[in-house]
C-alpha cells in the first residue's frame, strides 16, 4: 500500500538533527546546500563557504533544545551551532550525513492553523551555514534516544495571547502563516552581523464576527496601522516547551467580513432573524503588524 503523502508517523521524520553534539529533534524535509560559494574567513580563523541556504520542515512539537537554537540565531549576538543532518532510513539506519559549521537560522515560518490543516501543519525553517560537508558511509543504527523521538508529538492548535483581548484569542478559529526572517553577513572583525532588524509577516487570525468586539473597540480607539501598546504572544509546539514568537506594539491593519458559504442560507434571509443568524455565522478575519518581533520560553518552561 503506498504511503500517505504528509502521514503523521515515525516515517515522515527523515533527519535526525544534531547541535553541537547533542541530538535536538527531527526534521521531515531537507533540500539545498550544495556547498557552493565564495570562501571567506571569520574573526575566528573558520572559513565559510558563503552562503547556501537549507530549507527544511518539522513537526512543530520540536524538542526545546531545537527551539534554544532558534533563539540563539535570532539573538544578539547572533550564535549559531556546529551539527549535522543524518538521513534516516524507516530501519532506523543512517543513509547520510551532512555535517553543519556555525549553521543559523534565518528563517520560521509558523504554520497556518485550522481544523482542516492541523495534522498535516509543518513549521518552515531556512539554515545558513557557514560551511557543508557530505558524508555517505556505511549503514549503521541511529542512537538510541533519537530512534525512541522519531513519532511526531500530536497535533496541537497555536495558543495565542493579546493584551486586553484574551476572550477574543480564545475563539480564534484560524491563524494563518507568519513568517520571521533576518538578513545577516559576515564582518571580517565582529563575525555574524544583521543588516536590518528582524521582520515579521502580518498576523492574521480569523474568529466569529460576534466574538470580536474587542477588534472592533480597537480600530474605533486606534487610527488603523498607528503603533499600539499590545503585545501578542505566538505559542507553538509542545505546552511543555512553551515556546513563543512574540510581537511588540502591534498594529491593527484590517478587519475583513467574511461571508458564509451560500449553502448556510436556511430560507430567512431578509427577515429580521435572518439577519441576526447571518452575523452569528459570519467570521471575522484581523490582520496585525508588529514593529517589533522576539522569540522567548514561557515563565517556568
């Protein structure tokens, strides 16, 4: 029987991920890096082979020492980690293994999230390394606890926190994707530099029309797009990780109505009843933008 396309199981995890010794989770999908590229050497004396880009997708319940890593390439300074890539045969055997020279992040994409796509829902991620090698050897076993984490955590929705509208964030049906990203390059005497702040994508969350008058207080208080004191609060993956994209003085865009499917009219349209029901099927989709983006663990986690 063929295998479903983005089955959740053991399978769909490909490359075991080491950071710096030490296994950090599982990755489905792995493409780029051939290597290529001007050479250049760091303050450190390392050279970098300037600078291909992996792209990769996980399940987003990614252990906290994968998610750690995150937060140091996106961190001041910027830090990133020597590690390796294996793939894993569904036997548990190495086929390959790419070994990873001070590799950062550059790119999350926190996937959308709705009742349709919650199980197939993949996190998005860009590496840049500062140099690749290729190694192909003889099959042996994966270690141990990484085979004993290759089943992807369940499913889970994002938990989304905004300052003065935690009614509203808990009916929020649908986030759609966000994406954080950084440009950096390498300085001759300081290393890994960014070359403009860290950017976020719009957040985009859809709830019941009904269900968001605190959006609506909001844009009539607020001139839309003028900087807020709201902090938003993105938490995904595991609840015993608690990690979180956080997004500082947002901005509300657009609130958008959108309309019920055709086949949800029941024949009273036009009546006063009518009218009401239609809102209460109606969602309400919002669109912020942050002028400012982090990434921390929750208290406690």
């Amino acid at each position: 029987m063929a295998k479903l396309k983005g089955k959740r199981d053991a399978d769909s995890n490909r490359y075991a991920v080491e950071l710096d010794g030490v296994f950090a989770g599982w990755l489905a999908d792995v493409a780029g890096a051939s290597a290529c590229g001007d050479v250049e050497t760091g303050p450190t004396g390392r050279r970098y082979s300037r600078r291909d880009q992996l792209q990769c997708r996980a399940w987003p319940g990614m252990p906290r020492s994968f998610y750690a890593w995150v937060l140091r390439s996106f961190g001041e300074p910027i830090a990133g980690s020597d590690g390796a890539i294996t793939l894993v045969g569904s036997d548990g055997l190495q086929l390959s293994r790419m070994l990873l020279e001070d590799v950062v992040i550059t790119s999350l994409t926190v996937p959308a999230i709705d009742d349709a796509c919650r199980e197939r829902a993949k996190i998005g991620l860009t590496l840049s390394p500062g140099g690749v090698r290729h190694m192909y050897r003889r099959a042996r076993p994966i270690g141990g606890e990484a085979q004993e984490q290759r089943e992807p955590a369940p499913a889970t929705d994002h938990r989304i926190e905004i300052d003065g509208l935690v009614e509203e964030c808990s009916f929020i049906t649908r986030v759609e994707a966000l994406t954080i990203a950084q440009e950096i390059d390498l300085d001759a005497t300081r290393g890994l530099r960014r070359t403009a702040p860290v950017s976020a994508t719009s957040l985009v969350v859809v709830l019941p029309e009904h269900k968001g008058s605190g959006f609506f207080r909001w844009r009539e208080r607020v001139p839309a797009g003028q900087a807020s004191r709201r902090t938003a609060t993105v938490t995904i993956g595991s609840p015993e990780v608690g990690f979180s994209v956080v997004l500082h003085d947002l901005r509300l865009l657009e609130l958008t109505l959108l309309e019920p499917p055709p086949d949800a009219d029941d024949g009273r349209e036009g009546t006063a009843e009518g009218e009401v029901l239609q809102r209460m099927r109606r969602d309400l989709r919002v669109e912020m933008a942050a002028s400012a983006v982090g990434f921390c663990f929750l208290p406690g986690k």
